[in-house]
C-alpha cells in the first residue's frame, strides 16, 4: 500500500523532531563540556539527521509539483 500525502508529511515532521532534539543533545553535551568522541558521534547524527530530513522534505515538494503539472496537464 502506498503512503498517503499525510503519511509521508508526519514521517518528514518526525524525522525534523528527531533532528531538533538531536541539536539540543548536542548543545547539552557542549556545554557539560562532554569527552570528545561523544560530542564528535553526536554531530554526525545531528549532521545525518540534517540531510535526511531535507531529502525528504525536497522529495516531497518535487512529487507534489510533479502531480500538480500532472493534473493540470490533464484538464488540458
């Protein structure tokens, strides 16, 4: 079964959830002055988390654009 357009934008909102919290952690870490490796392991998450959630989101739009030009085509 296919994801539904509110499917797709609760996972993209998540996903950005999950980015957020991972900066605070890393703001936390930061500032408790936390051993090197933890704070570094930290900002590859948050650096993942980063570029997933614009991929997702740039999907996203470009699908929707891609339906919109789709269906205007067909009224045409």
């Amino acid at each position: 079964m296919m994801p539904t357009k509110e499917d797709v934008a609760a996972h993209i909102n998540k996903v950005y959830k999950r980015y957020k919290e991972a900066q605070r952690v890393l703001k936390y870490l930061e500032k408790e002055n936390a051993p090197n490796p933890r704070i570094t392991e930290m900002k590859r998450i948050v650096n993942f988390l980063e570029q997933e959630h614009n991929t997702q989101k740039l999907a996203f739009t470009l699908t929707e654009l891609a339906l919109k030009n789709s269906y205007a085509i067909l009224i045409l």
